[in-house]
C-alpha cells in the first residue's frame, strides 16, 4: 500500500465521542426512595420504643430505681444476721465514653457476722437471691467474693472487709448524669430500739439519719443511725436488752435483736456507731 489517503474521507480529528449514558431505571429510583423513607420510620420508631441495649444508654435516673431494688433484695437475702444500710454514694466525673462525662452510684450494705462465718454468709445470700441473677460465690487471692447481675446492666458484689464484716455492694457503674439522684427519705419517726440503746450506753442521742430500700414484697427496710460519741466504749450495758436474741458478741461489736429490729454498736472507729434496722 503506497499510504495514500482515499479522495472523500476525511481521518478522525479527536477522541470519539463517549456513549450516551443511560439514567437510571424509574423503579429502580423508586425503591431507593422508599428504602430511604422505610429506614427513616424505622429509627424513628427503634429510638422511642425499643429498650436500651448497652449501658451507656441507660441514664442515672433509669439505674437508680433498679439499684434500690437490688438493695431490698440483698436486706432480705441476709437472713437473721447483723445488718445496717449506708448512705447511697454518687461519684461524678467518670467516662461514658472518650467524649461524655458521667457519674455512677453505689449503694452499700454492711453485715456483722461470727469471725470465720463470712463465706458462709455470702454463700447463703448467693442462694436466696433471683435465679436470674446468676449469683455465685468465688475463691479469690483476698478471699471470697459474691457477684452477681441485678439487670439493666446493676452489678452485685460481695466481699469481706475485715474479720467478721461482710459488704454488700450495688452498683449502678458509669451512667449518663441527667438528674440530681437523690434518695427521698421518709421523715425520721424515731426508733425505739435506737433510743433505748443509747440510754443503756449513756451516750447522746444526737441527730439519727436513716436510710431506706425498698423490699421485693412490698413496703421499706431501714437503717436509723447515730454517731454516739468517740470511742472505745464498754458494750456490756447493752447486754439486758438483748434477752436471748444477741447476733454478735465480741469487745468492739455487740449486735442483737429487740421486736423487729436488729440493733448494731460499733466501737471499731473513732466514733461509737449505733444503728437499729428493721427488714423486709
């Protein structure tokens, strides 16, 4: 072939010219539309009525409700032992996650036993909790320890705090912070068992705080306590009140029970302590 370029054509100039796109299907614009508008409802809906699935979707105002509960379950799980409630504690500052702060609240019990009898005391309790909460008792390098799952993401736990003193503890872990969790206590209407105590040591009377929870069958157990001047102090003028019910005997703790309420003196602080606490 000599190259030469036939008389009439003329050689393409540029690049050709693209295909002429397709637009998409009208179905198939539809369907996305309505997938959209589906989805949409869908979250709208999750959001107001589905539970919260993890715990940092549950406020402190949710948790608080399920933590006293818990407590009124583990006042009527110790049985006829020494007991007392402590005032709620309320940690701010904790992480929610890496952006959010949060607070947690904590709720403890105290129960006074025979030195040596604290396993047991933790295992009886494990038994008598709800089947749902998975209780159990394990052997660990400081000694016993009860946990367990009170629901809505409420730990238990148990330990031993020193010979012969058991703690019980709530707690709500690291919550979104969206009221001001206060426990709303029923105006003190004095305890007799209290008073007749703190005559018997002669000690003051002082102001009582009291601490309540509420009982799985209805109605409230309670601690009414009082700071009854620094210790040490002698015990031994509680001993006629006792009349055959005493729970624990030794120098710095004398617990017994008088009608419905267990009375507590604890001489192992600073302080005299004397509670008297009534059950579920």
């Amino acid at each position: 072939m000599s190259g030469a370029v036939q008389a009439g054509w003329a050689p393409p100039s540029g690049p050709a010219e693209p295909a002429p796109t397709r637009g998409w299907p009208r179905w198939l614009l539809a369907a996305t539309v309505l997938w959209a508008v589906l989805l949409g409802a869908l979250t709208w809906w999750s959001v107001r009525h589905d539970p919260p699935t993890v715990r940092e979707q549950r406020t402190l105002a949710e948790a608080g409700p399920v933590v006293d509960r818990a407590v009124g379950r583990l006042v009527a799980a110790t049985g006829d032992g020494a007991w007392q409630l402590a005032a709620p504690r309320l940690d701010r500052g904790c992480r929610v996650t890496p952006m959010d702060d949060g607070a947690s609240l904590a709720r403890d019990l105290d129960v006074v036993v025979a030195e040596g009898g604290e396993r047991a005391l933790l295992e009886a309790v494990a038994g008598r909790l709800p089947a749902d909460w998975r209780a159990g008792v394990h052997l660990g390098s400081d000694g016993p320890r009860l946990r367990a799952d009170a629901g809505e993401f409420v730990a238990v736990h148990g330990r031993v705090v020193t010979a012969g003193r058991v703690r019980l503890t709530v707690d709500s872990g690291c919550r979104p912070d969206d009221v001001a969790y206060a426990t709303l206590l029923p105006g003190y209407a004095g305890e007799p068992a209290l008073d007749e105590a703190l005559r018997a040591l002669g000690r003051p009377a002082g102001t009582p705080e009291q601490v309540v929870a509420p009982c799985p069958g209805g109605g409230v157990a309670r601690t009414a306590w009082v700071a009854a001047g620094s210790a040490p102090a002698p015990l031994a003028g509680l001993k006629p009140l006792a009349a055959g019910g005493v729970v624990v005997d030794t120098p710095e703790v004398y617990a017994y029970r008088r009608g419905t309420a267990v009375v507590l003196a604890d001489a192992t602080g600073e302080q005299v302590r004397v509670s008297a606490s009534t059950g579920c």
